[in-house]
C-alpha cells in the first residue's frame, strides 16, 4: 500500500509538471488515469520481478514511457523524447526533494509532509521556469501584410536581421 501511495503521488505529480512545463493542455482525468495506470504497473512489477534491479529497469525503461505515451499521446518520436525528458526530470526532483525534506531532516516531518513539501518545490521549480521563459521568451507576434491582406502570427525572435522587405 505505501509502495502503490509513493508511485501514484509521484507519477500524478510528474505528469502534471510534464503537461504545465511544456504547455500540453491534457486533461486532468488521463492525468489521473496516467498515474493510476503507473501505480497498478508499478506494483506489478514489483511482484513479479525476481530482483530490485529487474524491477528498476522494468518501471524506468518500460513502465515510464508506456504511462507517457498514454497520457500525452505524441506520434513524434522527437516530441515523445522531449515528454520523456521533462517526465525524468520531474521524477527525479520529486524523489530527490522527498529525500532531501524527509531524510536529510533525519524523519523530523512525517512521510505525507515531506511528499507535499517536494511537491511544492516541484511545482514552484515549473512555475518558475514557465515564468522566465515568458519573459525572455524566443517568440514575438508578426504581422504579414501582403496585398491588403493581413496575417497575424507567433514567430522566433528575429536573430539580428530586421526581417523586412527593402
């Protein structure tokens, strides 16, 4: 049950660094479904395979990347690999902050605590990288007009040509 209570908070919370990260707009139900589905696979494999190393490489290499594909649905292998990236990144601030709140503090808060507070170092951590890509963002909206007509779109940052017919 403790087993099944870790996966199921981890992978909620990794999935939905993953999906405000990188601005996927996915449901909070296949969230759900996503983490429940990485919680019943993990405890699987935890019955079924024979040695801890088995087990890790089983729910890292194969259990990870199913949940993600599941969950966010890329056909691109390029975009899959981008989820798949954010996805560990979050796993591991998620664990290394629950180990670094409850551990470090030699058990001084209690289990639950500590996954909440390295939940809110996580979702912090996102908020503020969302932020300052914001800000200092690569993208700026353009307006092309030809013939009369206009287009207004997003684009990258001009590189330090101007961009402009003479």
């Amino acid at each position: 049950d403790v087993l099944a209570v870790n996966n199921f908070f981890v992978d909620l919370a990794a999935l939905t660094a993953v999906n405000i990260l990188l601005k996927k707009r996915v449901r909070a139900l296949r969230i759900l479904s996503g983490a429940g589905i990485g919680t019943l696979g993990s405890c699987l494999a935890f019955v079924i395979c024979p040695n801890p190393a088995a087990y890790l490489l089983a729910v890292h290499f194969l259990l990870n990347p199913l949940v993600l594909y599941f969950c966010f649905r890329e056909k691109s292998g390029k975009v899959f690999f981008t989820d798949l990236s954010a996805g560990y990144f979050a796993f591991l601030v998620m664990g290394g902050a629950v180990e670094w709140v409850y551990a470090d503090g030699a058990g001084f808060l209690p289990y639950p605590v500590s996954y909440a507070a390295a939940a809110m170092l996580l979702f912090f951590g996102v908020f503020w990288c969302g932020w300052k890509l914001k800000k200092y963002g690569r993208y700026t909206r353009v307006c092309i007009c030809h013939q009369g007509e206009k287009l207004s779109l997003k684009a990258l940052l001009d590189s330090g040509n101007l961009l402009r017919d003479p």
